[in-house]
C-alpha cells in the first residue's frame, strides 16, 4: 500500500489540491489563504509546495494531501486515500483472501454495503416476462418513471429496489460470505428478540418492499440507505403485531460503524464539485428532490433526508457537522424545503445556526403546498431554475411571510417581527450585516429603527444563553476537527511500532499522553495501523512527525483545560481557589506559547 501512496503523492502536489478547495494567494515561496478549518478574518493558513505540506498559524492545523482531505471532506484515511486515487489515477489494491482476514470491522461494513447496493440494483430495470410475485419491480420502475426519473439517472444514483420478502438480501449476503454480526451491525437485517424459552428467530431483512435509495459519504462509499416504501410491510410471526403493518414511508438506516447520521448529507460526493465551481449550494428535503434537481442541471444539490439536520431534538453540533463541509465549500446556500410547517420549521432551524456560522443564507421561491420535486416534474426545470434564480435572503423572506400572515393587522405585524424575525437578526455574525437588515425591516415596515434596535437588545439578552451555546458548539466542532485527526496518527503510530520488532519510536511514550482517548479508537485499530505503516513504512520523518504531532496535541489538550478553569473561576467564591486557578491558568498560557513558538519556528 505504501507504492499507493507514494505514487498518488507523485501525481498530486499539494498546491494544486488544496487550490481546488479553496483561494490562495502567494506569500514568497508559499501561498496564503483563510483557514477551512476555523473561522478567522486574518489569512493565516500557509501551503508550502517544496514541503509538500500546510500550515495554519492560527489553530493550529497541518499535514499533507491526505490529512487535508480527512479533515475538508470528514473522511477517515481509507476514504481519503481512496478519493486521491481515483483522482490521480491510482488503481488500488484488490481485496485478497489474505487481506479480508486482516481488513477491519469498518471496512467488512463497506463491503457489505456496497454488496447489498449491487443487490438492490440488480433488480432494476425488471424483466419483460418476470413472474406476478416479483410484481413490485414493475410498481418500483412505474413509479420513478412516472415521478420523472430517467434509466440514466436511476442508475448514476443507483437507485435499485428491495424485494418484499423477509430474508432475500440476508440470503444472499450469506452467500457472499458475509457473518451474521456484519449484517446486522450494517443495519441490513433484524434479530427478533428472542423469548425466554423459546429457540431464537432467523434474522430478517430490514428493507422490505421498498425503493432504495443509497447514502455516500463524500468520496463516494455507500453508508446508508434511505427505502421508500411501495407496498404493505408484514410484520415477523412474534415482532409487534402480526398483522400487516405498512410502516413509515421513509425507511433510513440505524446509526452504524459508518454512518453517523450527524454528518452526513444525501448527495453530497456527487454535488461537492459543482457547489464549488458554482459558489453556492442548493438544500432540499428529500431524496426525489435531490434526484430530480441533479437530474434538471442543478448538481450542487444536497439533501437532508436520512440526516439529523430536520430531526424534533437536535444538537447544535449536528447541524454545524451537516453544515461543516458545504460551509468549507461555499458560505453561499439556498434552501428548498416544501413549504408546509415541517418543512418551514426545519429550515429555520437550519438558518438560524448558517448564519451564526457567517453563511448567506436565502431561500427558494416556491408555491405554497409544492416540493422542489413536483416543480420539476410537473412545471419544468425552467421553473425550477426560476425559484433558485429569485430567491430573496432568509431576512427578507421571513418578513414577508410575517406581513402576509397578519394580513394587514400592523400590530401583528411588530409582534411577528420581534418573535420570529429579530432572533434571527441576532444570529447574523456580522453587525454591519445586522444594521443593514434592521434599515430594510424598518423601511419595509413602517417601524421606526429606534424601537427595532430596543427590542433587538431584549431579544439579544434573551437569547443569550443560547448564543453562547451555539459558539460553545462551533468551537467543539473546530476542536475535534483539529484534534481528532492528530490523535488517530499518533495512536495508529503507536499501534503499528507496538507490534514491530525494531521499533523506530517507543509506543508507551504516545500511550501515555493519549491514554485517556485510547479505548474510543480500540475499535478501528487495524484501520489505524494500515494509515501508520502506508505513511511511515520506508519514511524517515516518523520521529519528527511524532514529535510535531505531540506538541500540537498538548496544545490542545490545553486548550480544554484551559476553557474548565475560565468556566470555573466564574462560580467561585473563595479567594484562595481563585488566586490557585489564575495560577495554574497563567501557567498553562505560558506552556501554550512555548508550544507555539516551537511549532511557529519549525513551519516558517
């Protein structure tokens, strides 16, 4: 694997990848730019081509062409190695015998579902002559035909059907080789629970008589599955009701290994180029919408459905990590959610944390009571491509609904615009931005500027926990995004050079340091072990990388005590524990600027 490597890191410098990400500028024999990974007004993010490496000044963040796009696109190494080597042409070594029985238990799950994908497929377009009990082939192809679907993009998607019988994929995975946990733990099949008593049940599929629509992530792995139910469901002899049960309309797999359904958006490997070259992205609902929307042109489509972003309870770290890459790839989104209440209520939900995050967040203009997928459907890509070229930013819209919901009632109207509208004008991150749009509501309203900046000063103390909760969130989000990718190396490192005769490094040195994080990453230790030795098998830099890495993890290790003891010192109330707290703080402040002038005077 390590001829993999080296021969993608001869065909891919880092400049001209890490440029088709984001704008750089050159800075003498590097080249500048804001850094992806935080948000910072100042460029402070170097790329260095004679180094073949990047450096941020400001949080922190380095490495090469494979650990920008782990941390940019939220890949693990496989998915990032993979991703570079179709780009740079890069065939991959196939899966031997020998190789299956050391692979991890991710990378059985990738198998897995890419088998179950191929199985799903296999049933579409259906045979002329099948039989009247592979019927709902027929309905399955109908009804995407009929929603506007074309056989092109049925298989660019590869939408594929599940067959309405309780073991037909289980069957078949067995078949192919696959264990009875791995099935299970892919969310493919069921276990019934079992009866005191009573032998145990066979396992059944999950997916059942139901359009399938797979999830990627961003370099293109199938994770997830998304099935639109056709037909009536039975339920297992045993399992609930023993009648016939239809079900929820929409099926998504359970949280998995692979799936974290936090993180990831439908659509998101075929649409991340063209959100790019565009410099804006398109949010829709549900899978149909998105299809149709790529189909009609518009590739920088991306979907919620099958994520957390519309879930009743949801974390503000969620949204930010669905947010997290379309956000790198451009501040620039326009949402297109149906427009009844569950649809408007989640799309505020999701405007509200964008424009904390310093988006420009507009919404498409669409009919009440449609979907983007009947707009194209039923009036055209024309009309759809009018909606995305009229939408009006998420301010103005929101005011307009307001004053056409009190239908001429003024006193309504100020109500709706405190309650509704100015909690959002309190996210905005900007406040030239917030001026801007308290002039344009007082214009549009009558209501005088004065009153609309007194009750943007209520709403802001009102909400100001929340506020803090949502920077408390973004900060987590860049934290991890930092510190997650650094600890994944050195314990990989360590690892590897534990199970190796003549060790280059000595593992309880990382192990120490790492000790408390150990057993999160124990499950994927193989995976680890594969990135330490594809990188570091015949390398030279694995004692200096170690020693990099080491401080930029104290560094943020630091960091989080550091936030423990500010939040802290502001609950106590004896002063001989707050003299000894601003002392271990200044302390640590100390540290903190060795390590940063170390790290500073190895990357100039």
């Amino acid at each position: 694997m390590s001829s993999s490597v080296d021969q993608i890191k001869s065909r891919i410098d880092i400049l001209t990848l890490v440029s088709s990400y984001m704008k750089l500028d050159r800075a003498g024999a590097s080249w500048k730019g804001r850094c992806p990974f935080h948000n910072e007004k100042t460029p402070s993010f170097f790329v260095s081509p004679d180094r073949g490496s990047y450096y941020c000044f400001g949080c922190g963040a380095s490495g090469d062409i494979f650990s920008f796009v782990e941390e940019f696109e939220g890949l693990d190494f496989k998915g990032a190695l993979k991703l570079l080597a179709d780009r740079a042409g890069v065939v991959l070594e196939v899966y031997t015998s020998e190789m299956k029985e050391k692979e991890s238990e991710k990378e059985k799950l990738y198998r897995v579902m890419e088998e179950a994908t191929k199985f799903f497929e296999d049933n579409f377009p259906p045979k002329a002559d099948q039989p009247q009990a592979e019927k709902g082939k027929k309905d399955a192809w109908e009804y995407l035909k009929a929603r506007g679907l074309t056989e092109k993009t049925i298989k660019d998607f590869r939408i594929g059907w599940a067959i309405l019988d309780w073991r037909k994929l289980y069957d078949h995975l067995k078949m192919k080789g696959f264990a009875d946990n791995e099935i299970e733990h892919a969310g493919l099949a069921k276990r019934p629970d079992k009866e005191a008593g009573k032998p145990d049940k066979a396992m059944y599929d999950r997916f059942r008589g139901r359009v399938m629509f797979p999830i990627s992530d961003s370099s293109g792995r199938i994770i997830a599955f998304s099935g639109r139910l056709l037909e009536s469901v039975p339920t297992p002899e045993g399992v609930g009701r023993p009648t016939e049960s239809v079900g929820p309309k929409y099926l998504n797999s359970p949280e998995t290994p692979i799936f974290n359904k936090s993180s990831v958006l439908f659509g998101i490997d075929k649409a991340k180029e063209s959100i790019r070259k565009n410099n804006f992205s398109i949010l829709v609902e549900g899978q149909m919408d998105l299809v149709l929307s790529h189909q009609a042109g518009f590739k920088n489509t991306v979907a919620s459905s099958g994520t957390a972003m519309n879930d009743k309870v949801f974390s503000k770290e969620n949204i930010i990590n669905n947010l997290g890459l379309i956000c790198r790839l451009s501040k620039n989104i326009v949402l297109a959610y149906d427009a009844d209440k569950a649809g408007i209520n989640a799309s505020n939900r999701f405007a509200k944390i964008a424009l904390s995050l310093g988006m420009d967040v507009k919404v498409a203009s669409m009919k009440d009571g449609v979907d983007p997928a009947d707009v194209i459907s039923k009036e055209g890509k024309d009309v759809w491509r009018e909606a995305i070229r009229n939408s009006k930013h998420f301010i103005p819209s929101m005011l307009e609904r307001i004053i056409k919901d009190a239908k001429g009632d003024g006193r309504k109207v100020g109500i709706g615009i405190k309650e509704r509208l100015l909690p959002f004008v309190n996210n905005l991150e900007s406040s030239i931005e917030k001026s801007h749009f308290i002039t344009f509501i007082s214009n549009t309203s009558g209501i005088a500027e004065k009153a609309l900046m007194e009750d943007l000063k209520k709403v802001e103390s009102e909400l100001k926990s929340e506020t803090e909760e949502t920077e408390i969130a973004k900060e987590n989000v860049e934290k991890k995004m930092r510190k997650d990718p650094i600890e994944r190396r050195l314990l990989g490192i360590a690892f590897w050079q534990e199970g190796v005769k003549d060790k280059i490094i000595e593992p309880e040195l990382i192990f120490k340091k790492l000790n408390k994080v150990k057993e999160i990453y124990k499950d994927i230790k193989e995976d680890l072990i594969y990135e330490a030795e594809a990188f570091y098998s015949d390398s030279e830099n694995l004692k200096k990388d170690v020693d990099e890495m080491l401080l930029s993890i104290e560094e943020e290790y630091l960091n989080e005590e550091l936030v423990k003891m500010m939040m802290e010192i502001k609950t106590l109330k004896d002063g001989k524990q707050e003299t000894e707290i601003l002392k271990k703080i200044s302390e640590i402040n100390k540290r903190k600027e060795e390590i940063k002038n170390n790290k500073n005077r190895r990357n100039i």
